[in-house]
C-alpha cells in the first residue's frame, strides 16, 4: 500500500551534536513534508502507553514521532540489520512496546538470497537503536511468502506487564515463543526462549497473544480448533509461565468459551459459516476479542468468587469501553439485556460485554480475573452465593464428592451384608466313588431293586452260570 506522511515544519532540521552515536538519525519539527513518498508493503504504527511518542516500523524506515513536541526521529538505513550471523533487512509483521523499550517481530530478508527467517528485534526508545536480533526458529522461507499479509506470515507479539518476557505468536507454525528479557530497564540481550507448540487438532495457535498481568498469565488466540462444534475459535489461557517450563506448566489451564461462559444468543452475520475471532486485546485483566462479523466481545474481570458469565448488549459502548481497557478498574458499562431467543437475529448491537455473577454450588474461584470458576475437589463442598472463594473442607463422617454442594453424612445409612455362604461340596477322593455312589445307592426299596437293571444282569449271569452246569454234566 502507498503511505506517505505529511509534516509541517515547525523550525530548521535539528542535527545531532558532533560525536554524537546516533548519527544516521535527525530531528525534525515538521509539517507539510512528505516522507519520501515511499511505498510500504508492510508498516506498523504504536502509540507508548503514556500517548507522548508514536512509532512506525516500516519496510525501508523506522520512526519515533514526539506527540506533544512533534519531534521526529528516523532511522532510514533499516536494510543492513545483523541477525544471528545473516545480514539483510527485515519486514515488520508485529509489534508491541514497553516503557524503556520495544519488541518488533517479522521476517529477516536475507542479503543476497532469496529466503528468509523469523526474528525477533530489540529496539532502545526512544531513540530505536537496535539493540538485538534474533532468530525464532530454525526454518527458512521464500521471500515470496512473507511479500504480503496472509496466512503464512501471521504473526503477534505482547510484552508481559512486567517488562520481562515477550510473547510471539506464529501461526503459521503453530507455536508460540517465549522471550525472556534478563533487565526490563536495560534489556541488553534476551537471555532465554522456549516454544508452546499446538495440538494436533489446533490452526492457526498464536495467532494473537495477549498478556493477562505480570504474573505469567497469557492469553493465546487459536484459529480454528477441532476439539468443539459450532464454533471455529477459542482461547487458551496459560498460567504460571516461567523461565523454566514443564511440561505441565506450558498445559492451558481453561479456554475460552467454556461450560460457564458460552456465546450463544450473540447473532453471528453469517449463519452458514463457524464462529471465528480475528484479535484479542488484554488491559488489566479484561478480555477483548474481535469476531470475524466485526462484532467486539468484551469479558471483563471478576472478582474472586464471582465469573463474568452473563452476556448483554451494550448500547452506546465505545468511549466506555475504551476507557475501561485504560483504565485498572472498569466502571460499570451502559447496557441493554439480550433478547430472547425469538427476536435475537435482529439485534443490531455490535458490542457484547459479561455481567459478574457468583459461581454456581460446587465450583469456587479464588483468583481475580475473567476465566470460569473450577468445581471443588473431592471432599470439599461449596453450597454458593457470594462466599465463592474457596470450597469448605467436610467432617470426616460426612461424604462429599467432586464438585458438591452440600456433604452427606454416612451415620443416617445402614451398612447391609449382601455376603452369603456358598454349600460345601462332599469331599470326593476319585470317580470310582462317585460311580459308587451313584449306581449302588443304600437308599434302595425292595420295589427299585426289581426293576433295577442290575438285578436283571445278576439273574441272567445266574441263568447263563446254571445251562454252563447242565452242558458240562452231559
């Protein structure tokens, strides 16, 4: 796209004194200049959280632009950046700032060749002096890819409140990197990474990231997801990440939507097709996700105990809302409830924001922010209300399973025996007692042995025995 920015000068250029490090950069107060008229493919603009300075990373420039002085401070010799043993330039795809320093992320166009790298720089403000380049991964691609913006050259970036670590999404590759800062203030090198890699069944995993506090909550935008149906996104909260992971710490702690937190009444623009989220923004542990309809979801935080459950529509938003995400507590919102279902699909609202409930019986929740509440263990109980915080351990007479509301006490059931005992077998040594046993019983009646077959065999031996006698006397 062709940018080209105009600037009213104010005084004379204003040069760096002799012996002056910096001495590719100038000062300017400026208006009515055009920048070089210079075309850029790819150009990022970031305003520092205190709104005095403003800078562009672009493909041939990088500038830092005093808001309240309108001085202007450019570095045009951004072809000839040292990245881990290549020298090329680079191509802005993410950034995000900090107060001492930024954190540029994109692909490093090797000098000479026709592949590039993903890198990450570090940049001094204001001043935007380099201070580190370095790799992602070890994979190169075609400058043909990563030209124009599309689904191979997805990237994001977010520092952690901290100043600490800094988190690169590409979802290209499915993984998300984490780069540990050794000083917020003079971040001389980043001392540290190691990559959250993506299920099998997940698309497109960082494609926005987004810090939840200083405490290593991160938030991770996944683009499509097989693990549900009726929805093509969600959002995985990892917590506790730390400069040295486990296997079981890097796991996503709860995603959003959930069980408790659910999107259905929100009309989705296009019916036919799954519900997919673009971006997602995080200030002071409020959630803000942008939805592919254009329509802005916003889950603010709660309180420990209660969970950002109910939605409703918000009516006239945007200055509120704004002011909510800058500010650490966040003032109660003009709001309209949801339809009901019947005339949902002609609701015109493009902004939806949660209202704090307490968690329901059986779940607590003893940390602030906006993910769902977790069912209690066994042998603990929580009957709700606003008493959420934590679940009440049960009297070792009393029964409570996962997730109870209330215990049951085993004393008011009876124990019943289902145990009964199996005959004994007569103990038989061979089958020739059996046989015995059997075919000459001592039970007989005189009746039984007549008809017997062996009184029948013992008569006819005794008749056969007598005409032996009889042949033989003759």
């Amino acid at each position: 796209m062709l940018l080209a920015f105009k600037w009213r000068v104010l005084a004379k250029e204003y040069t760096p004194k002799e012996g002056s490090k910096n001495t590719n950069y100038q000062y300017r107060k400026s208006i009515d200049k055009v920048l070089n008229n210079i075309g850029q493919a790819h150009i990022l603009i970031k305003v520092d959280i205190q709104e005095k300075y403003a800078y562009v990373f672009a493909d041939s420039f990088i500038l830092s632009y005093n808001l309240l002085t309108n001085e202007l401070y450019q570095n045009n010799e951004t072809n000839v950046v040292h990245c881990d043993g290549d020298n090329g330039s680079f191509i802005p795809h993410a950034a995000d700032l900090s107060s001492k320093w930024a954190a540029m992320v994109g692909f490093h166009r090797i000098q000479n060749s026709s592949r590039s790298k993903s890198c990450i720089y570090i940049f001094k403000l204001p001043s935007l002096s380099l201070i580190q380049a370095r790799s992602l991964d070890k994979n190169y691609v075609s400058n043909s890819e990563n030209i124009g913006y599309n689904h191979e050259s997805i990237m994001s970036a977010a520092i952690d409140p901290s100043g600490m670590m800094v988190a690169i999404g590409q979802a290209q590759l499915g993984t998300v990197t984490i780069a540990f800062i050794n000083d917020s203030n003079t971040p001389t090198n980043i001392s540290e990474m190691f990559q959250i890699v993506e299920d099998v069944k997940l698309i497109d995993f960082g494609r926005s990231v987004a810090w939840l506090d200083d405490k290593g909550t991160l938030a991770v935008l996944v683009g499509k997801s097989g693990n549900r149906t009726g929805l093509q996104s969600e959002i995985q909260v990892f917590t506790n990440i730390s400069s040295n992971p486990t296997s079981v710490s890097i796991l996503p702690k709860y995603i959003f939507p959930n069980n408790q937190q659910t999107l259905h009444g929100i009309p989705y623009k296009f019916g036919w097709r799954r519900r997919s989220y673009l971006f997602i923004l995080a200030q002071s542990r409020n959630l803000l996700i942008l939805r592919d309809d254009g329509k802005l979801i916003h889950i603010p935080s709660a309180d420990p105990g209660f969970c950002s459950m109910e939605r409703v529509e918000v009516s006239e938003v945007y200055c509120e809302l704004l002011t909510c995400l800058d500010s650490d507590v966040c003032a109660l919102l003009p709001i309209a409830f949801l339809r009901n279902s019947s005339s949902t699909n002609k609701s015109t609202s493009m902004v939806y924001s949660f209202l704090s409930k307490p968690c329901v019986s059986g779940t607590y929740k003893s940390i602030t922010g906006f993910g769902p509440c977790t069912v209690c263990p066994s042998g603990t109980k929580n009957p709700g209300g606003n008493e959420s915080s934590d679940c009440q351990p049960c009297k070792p007479v009393e029964f409570c399973s996962l997730g109870a509301s209330s215990e049951l006490n085993l004393t008011v059931f009876n124990s019943t025996t289902q145990v009964f005992s199996y005959p004994d077998s007569p103990i038989i040594d061979n089958y020739d007692d059996v046989l015995l046993l059997n075919f000459i019983p001592n039970t007989w009646t005189a009746g039984c042995v007549l008809s017997s077959p062996l009184f029948v065999a013992v008569i006819f031996i005794i008749l056969s025995f007598i005409i032996w006698l009889i042949n033989v006397n003759h």
